[in-house]
C-alpha cells in the first residue's frame, strides 16, 4: 500500500506595532507556492495577537489557495490546449 501524498504549509508572522503579516509557504511537486495576508489592529481595539495572527493567516492562506487554483488550471490549459476555468 503506498502512503497518500501530503503536503505542509508554514505559516510564520511578523508583528510589527498594529500590523500583523502571514506568509504561508508550501512545496510541491509543481514548485515553491507562496501567500500572504495582513491584519491591522484599530487604535482602540484591545492587544489580543492571536486575533492578527487568524486574520492574516486565514488571508495568507486565502492567497494560496488562489495561487494553487490558478497553477492548477494552467496545467489542464497546457494538457488540453485550450483555456479553462476553475472555480475554488
């Protein structure tokens, strides 16, 4: 029985005053794909990181989602000559 192919994204933050930013990175087989995302902080919002951090990550992870769709559909572009469309 062979194993079923699994992928790992990292996610890593840099927090800088009200700004949080989520870069997501995973590698596979069709190359390196990267996403990133933002949260900002209102001034009167109390200071809870973890908060920015779900924020910009789920946007992170959003934008690489959208990559892995795009790479996808190119592939079946290149595959079947003609142009396609993917929704995600």
């Amino acid at each position: 029985m062979q194993a079923e192919p699994m992928w790992h994204v990292e996610v890593g933050f840099t927090e800088i005053d009200d700004r949080t930013r989520a870069d997501a990175i995973v590698e596979v087989a069709g190359g390196r794909f990267h996403g990133w995302g933002q949260a900002r902080r209102c001034p009167g919002d109390p200071s809870v990181p973890v908060v920015g951090e779900e924020l910009a990550a789920a946007r992170a992870l959003s934008d690489l989602a959208h990559q892995l769709i795009m790479s996808a559909a190119q592939r079946i572009e290149d595959d079947e000559g003609r142009p396609v469309s993917l929704h995600g």
